[in-house]
C-alpha cells in the first residue's frame, strides 16, 4: 500500500513543527525518516496516523484517506511506549489479540521468546529495552499491511535490535510497507530502501539509499598553491557543500562526482579523488547547514 | 552459497551493487557453478540483513546481463546456458573495474599516462613472465 504525504504541517501555538513536507512512500517499501531531535518525525507519524490533527496537508493510503477499517491492517510502534503500566505483557496480548483479525496467538509466543519476555511481568517492571520488545511483539505478531515504528529499537542491545531489523526485513518481504524512525542509521541504511531527513521540520533531503549513495560523493583536489579559483562552483547545483583548507579543496556532490572531478583537473588541480559517502555522511551534510561558501568554511577552521 | 557473499552496507557503494559484483564474481570464479540454484530473495535479504526491494533490484540486473535466469515458482539460478561466456563476460568485468580504479589512483596521485604504462608493463612482466 503506498502512502502519500502531501504538503503536512502542523503548528502547535505558534511553534512549527512539520511545514510543508511532502513524502511519497512506495507500496511495498522500507521508507527511512531520519532527522535530529525535534526535527519533526514524531509529529509527523501522528499526524498520518490521526493521532494528531495536521493543521494542514494530506496522508493518503492507496490514494484514499485515513479509514477506522485500516487501522485493522496497520500497526504502530510509538516513541514512547503506549503500554499500560499496571497490565502484565501478557493482558497487551490478549487485548492485542481481540483488535486485530490477523492477530496470531502462535506468532506472538514465538517472538515473546525471541525478546525473553515473561508474559506474567507487569509493565512497570519492565525496563527501557522490555517495553520496546513488548511494542515491537504486539505489532509484529499480525500481519499488518503498513507499519509505522518509531524509533522500534531504542534500549535493545545489539543481539534484539538485529532480531527487530530481521523482523522488518521479514515483514518487508511479505510486502508490508514500512515507515521507520532511527537514530541508529546503520540500521536503516540496512532495512531502508528509501529515506528522508527531516530538519527543522521540513524535508531536507529525500530519494533511494542506492541512488542517494550512487549520486553523493566528495571529490577532494589538492592544488599547487591555496589560491583556488572557485568561481562558480558555488552556485553550481551539482554542489552541495565546498569546503578550502590551504591547498586542499573538498566539494560534495549530490551528483557527476566524474564531471566535477574532470572540471577540478582541468582548473590544475595536481591529484583529484572521489570519495563515496555512506548514508550516515550523506545524512551528516543534509542536516548541516546546507551550502556553504568557501569563505564560510573557512573562516570556521 | 550465502557464505561467499558478504555486503558493507556502511559503504558508499549501494548494496546492490555490492551484490552484484559479488555474484558476478563469484561466477567468474567458478564458486557459483552454472546451474547452481541462489537462495530466494527474502532468504538473502534476511542472511545479509539487507532490505528485500534491494536484493530482488540486484537479481534483476543480474538476469538482464544475463548471469542468472529466473523460473517462475523455482527460483533464481546461474545460468546454464553459455556459462562459458558468461563466465567470461563476468571474469572480464571484475578485471576491467579493479584495472580502472588502479588507473584512477595512479592518476589522482599526479602519475601521467607513461608512468602508469611502466607501471602496467611491471605488473605483467611479474605475472605473465612465460609470455615475456
């Protein structure tokens, strides 16, 4: 089921929270939203949820609005545990269980296995890490058609969060569409096929991981003496960021790391390399501020 | 079969080009032998904890270069077929990105054309010396 978010924004008083964003997330995709704190991506899922009323903009499903029947088929893990605190693990269970049709009573012992979890042990006993298994339990053991999870492996250890991201993959290959919040951006680079960063509450940057990583490189020139001639290159719209230190002149691309290169060469660069950026740089330079002069750079070191 | 791929998804190349590369490769190199069967999509996508639309985008390239075929129902496999060629072909390929990336570092470090041929030459003389 695809979803389109289109031109979201919600204000609380006079604080802006999301503005303008428009997001396409492709049926049966793994959608990545990164973004520092506060850049918007909580609100962002409640408001195509309902959960919060978006002071204005779309979220469409399939092209249709929000239906109490797609709740049905859809599953949330919110940022802060939505767990009550003097039920046991295994009372969400059975709640869970009377929501959902496709609500598996097999499904759910297995992965309260898979998290350790003791469905006698009340939530308020519960650590950090506990509660977001539990979460994660209740929204993986149906078979939900869009899942939306919030930060899901926020307090897991190494070996739970792996098994989280095997459960998205799984979920993923079942043709579920995914949209996912991490801080953690190894492991979106891993389960997301798409991404966007969110900043300040608007969308700085957004595609395909593999076409965000084919296009984005840094192409670094180390030139005879530190009067670089730079003239156009920051208004060039391939460049996303110039960075000068003495002889040593670092330009990122959003695209044409080769042209950009060949051009360095041609304006004397003695050696000129392009370097590949994975997804954590890429989100890095979109969260910064953008492009910048060689001047500003500059006058920062 | 899992075990001759392994992906850095903290790479800047994209996954599925990891993927295919390795896959090539391995063919070229026999480890993968024509007609062997590759695991499913999702089966690859969860041993390498990797997103599935990534691994079916790699398979797909990999049947239009003619690598693998796909049956309907059976699953992916190396093709039969030519594998000779295809051997070949993928054999050619592996080489052809190791030369060009040796080339553009030699460049990148302010080598010029007759530098990087000496150095070329060297290479061969070591390698091939019964063709010397």
């Amino acid at each position: 089921m695809s979803i389109s978010i289109e031109r979201l924004t919600k204000r609380y008083g006079k604080f802006t929270a999301v503005e303008d964003v428009t997001i396409e997330i492709p049926a049966g995709s793994v959608f990545g939203l990164l973004g520092p704190n506060g850049a918007g991506k909580t609100t962002t899922f409640k408001c195509m949820l309902g959960l919060a009323s978006a002071t204005s903009g779309t979220t469409r499903y399939d092209s249709k609005p929000l239906t109490p029947q797609l709740f049905e088929e859809l599953a949330y893990v919110p940022e802060r545990s939505a767990l009550y605190e003097w039920m046991r693990a295994g009372d969400h269970l059975e709640m869970q269980k009377r929501a959902f049709k496709s609500f598996s009573a097999k499904r759910a012992d297995e992965l309260m296995q898979l998290f350790s979890l003791d469905p006698r042990k009340r939530v308020r006993n519960m650590s950090k890490g506990m509660r977001t298994a539990l979460s994660v339990v209740l929204a993986f053991a149906s078979e939900p058609r869009i899942m939306i999870l919030d930060e899901p492996t926020s307090g897991l250890d190494p070996v739970n969060q792996r098994s989280v991201l095997k459960l998205i993959i799984d979920a993923s290959a079942q043709g579920a569409t995914i949209v996912l919040s991490s801080h953690q951006i190894g492991q979106v680079e891993r389960a997301a096929d798409h991404i966007a960063v969110l900043k300040n509450g608007k969308v700085a940057l957004s595609g395909a991981v593999d076409d965000l990583k084919a296009g984005s490189k840094i192409v670094e020139a180390i030139f005879e003496s530190d009067a670089i001639a730079l003239d156009g290159l920051a208004n060039d719209t391939r460049v996303t960021r110039l960075e000068k230190t003495g002889r040593i002149l670092r330009v990122t691309v959003r695209s044409g790391g080769d042209d950009v290169a060949g051009e360095l060469s041609s304006r004397g660069a003695l050696s000129v390399r392009v370097v590949d950026l994975n997804l954590e740089d890429i989100f890095l330079n979109a969260v910064d501020s953008g492009i910048q002069t060689a001047e500003v750079v500059e006058a920062v070191q | 079969m899992p075990a001759v791929l392994t992906v850095d998804p903290r790479s800047g190349v994209p996954i599925y080009l990891q993927i295919i590369e390795q896959i090539k490769r391995s063919v070229a190199l026999g480890v993968l032998a024509p007609g062997e069967q590759l695991p499913t999509v999702k089966q690859l996508a969860l041993d390498l904890t990797v997103n599935p639309n990534t691994v079916a985008r790699a398979y797909r390239d990999l049947e239009r270069d003619e690598v693998i075929e796909t049956a309907p129902g059976r699953g992916s496999f190396v093709r039969a077929n030519g594998s000779a060629e295809t051997s070949r072909a993928a054999a050619s390929h592996v080489a052809a990105e190791a030369l060009l990336h040796a080339v553009r570092e030699a460049k990148s470090i302010g080598l010029n054309a007759a530098q990087v041929r000496a150095l070329f030459d060297a290479a061969l003389a070591r390698w091939f010396p019964e063709e010397q």
